[in-house]
C-alpha cells in the first residue's frame, strides 16, 4: 500500500476510534459537549496519536490498552488549539478550514469547552484501567502525559511564548518555547506508545529525543508554511506570527536556513529510529512526510 493510502486509512482508524470516547450531547451541559464535540470532529491531521500507535506497534504494542491514550491525546492537543484560537492569545476565527470553536460557541464556551477538554481528556486516559487493572505501566503513561502537558511541557512552553510576544528573544529562549510547546506533546505521544508497549527506560529515553527532534521539525515547517502558504491550503489564517508580532526561527534564521534545518532536524530523528532493531517503515515515512507537508 502506497504511503499516502496508508496514512488516510490510519487517520480514518483513529476517528473512528475517538468517536466512541466522545461525550453525549445531551441534559442541562449539552452545549459544553457539543463545542467539545465541534472541535474534535472538526478534522485534522491527528498526528500526535498516529504517532502513538505507530511507536506502540514498533515496540511489539498489541492491546487495547493503548486505545484511551490514543484518544486522550488528541483532546489534549484539540483543547490546546482551542485556547489557543481565543481572543486573548491568537484571537483566529478559522482552523482546519473551519470556524474556530469561540467563533461559532462564544468566548465564555471557548474557554469551558477547552477546560472541559483537557479535563475529559484524564478521564478517558484513566479508562485504561478498566482494561487492564494490574497493568503498573498505565501509571507511568499518565505520568508523562500530564506532565508534558502541564508548565514542564507545553504549557510552560506557551507561557513564555504569549508573554514575551513583540520582544526580541534568544535562539536559547525560542529553542525553550518549541521543545515546550510543540514538541512536549509530540514527545508525549511517542513515549506513551513505547512505555506501554513495554520499552526500556533506555528506549523511553530514546523515543523522547526523537519525538523532540519530530517536534522542532515540525513547528519550524509550521513558521515556514505560516509565510509561505495559503489561507485555503491551510485552513487557518497565514502571517499570523507577523500579526501577533512573533519572532520564528524563520525571523531568527531566514527562510532557507530554515528549510534546511528542518531536512537536517528530521534525519536527525529518522536516523535515531533506525537504530531500533524493530523497524517500522511506515514510522519513519511519517516523520519524512511531515517536512514537506503542505497544512
Ligand atoms: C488548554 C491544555 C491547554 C493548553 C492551552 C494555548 C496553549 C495552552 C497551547 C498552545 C500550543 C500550540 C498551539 C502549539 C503549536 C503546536 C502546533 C504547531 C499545532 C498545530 O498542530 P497540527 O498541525 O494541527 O497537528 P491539526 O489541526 O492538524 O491537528
């Protein structure tokens, strides 16, 4: 099967998958679902739990166990985006081609349904227990997941980016905001797949520099794609780190040496994972495929 096939079918799988954990829209706080439900059905290239499942099958990975983490994932990154669309931060009206969720539910539900999100997403993570009780590698899953979530991840990661917006900032400073706000999660979403699927901690660890190299890629290829793309390519407004007053790697480095060290940053991890005995190919095209994404 050709790449391209695959990752579609693997998007659909997923879907599907996240659709059974969605809350019902229904009594007294169907609204609140019902923005929780509109963002997460709202599209997307859910690539933080494709990248768990993948890391998890790499790994040897074959019970339903990973299942609510798959799931929790993606509400953790969707409630992140949701805040992040908000008036006080970005204050964009369009996302994955679509209107964002304080546009179409207002400021008040934007916030309570990106809250309820992340609260949600704990919840259904925990699930895994129900599955397999005894199981003492469900603990260290939420471990990292909350962490790489919370001010030792992505919200610390943010944190410095809204506050020091319109300020001249350090290579140091930014490498902080990108290994914290994008690739916390992305490292999250490997290592859960590695821990339950049964990896070293000298795996995990592993796992964990690759996700960060995967994140870094991917945030740079997101500043290059913010000016060099389009509003119908991307399904969100472009310039919009100009518009906030942001400095990028783009603005620290220039575009060309940007486009090179995302090549270099990426190779970096498909090497790292070609170290693993236990090849997933599909892992690795993934990681490649994410370079030279168009949205
Ligand atoms: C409520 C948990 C919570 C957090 C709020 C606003 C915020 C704190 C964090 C924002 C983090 C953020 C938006 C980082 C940028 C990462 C990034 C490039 C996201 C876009 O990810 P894609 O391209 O999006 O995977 P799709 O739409 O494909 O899912």
């Amino acid at each position: 099967m050709n790449f391209n096939k695959e990752l579609e079918q693997k998007k659909k799988e997923i879907e599907r998958l996240i659709a059974g954990y969605l809350p019902k829209e229904e009594g007294f706080a169907k609204e609140l679902a019902r923005a929780m439900n509109y963002s997460m059905e709202a599209g997307g290239k859910r690539l933080r739990p494709i990248l768990m499942a993948e890391t998890y099958r790499m790994l040897g990975g074959e019970s339903k166990v990973i299942e609510p983490f798959l799931a929790a994932m993606e509400m953790i990154h969707t409630s992140s985006l949701i805040h992040d669309d908000l008036p006080a931060i970005d204050n964009d009206e369009y996302r994955r081609g679509k209107k964002t969720t304080h546009a179409v539910y207002g400021e008040a539900v934007g916030v309570l349904s990106g809250d309820a999100l992340l609260n949600y997403a704990y919840e259904t993570a925990c699930r895994a227990f129900f599955l397999e009780p005894d199981n003492q590698r469900i603990g260290q899953a939420l471990l990292v997941l909350s962490r790489k979530t919370g001010i030792y991840g992505m919200l610390g990661g943010q944190s410095v980016d809204v506050t020091n917006e319109g300020k001249p900032i350090s290579k140091e400073m930014l490498d902080y905001i990108y290994e914290n706000k994008t690739s916390a999660l992305i490292e999250a979403s490997m290592m859960v797949g590695g821990i339950l699927a049964g990896a070293s901690q000298d795996e995990v660890d592993r796992i964990e520099t690759i996700g960060n190299r995967v994140g870094l890629a991917f945030q740079i290829r997101d500043d290059i794609l913010d000016i060099t793309s389009t509003m119908e390519e991307l399904g969100k407004p472009v310039f919009s780190d100009e518009k906030n007053h942001k400095v990028t790697y783009v603005t620290l480095r220039g575009l060309e040496q940007a486009t090179g060290d995302v090549e270099m940053i990426s190779e970096e991890a498909v090497s790292l994972l070609e170290e693993f005995p236990q090849k997933n190919e599909f892992l690795q095209e993934l990681v490649r495929y994410l370079v030279n994404r168009k949205k």
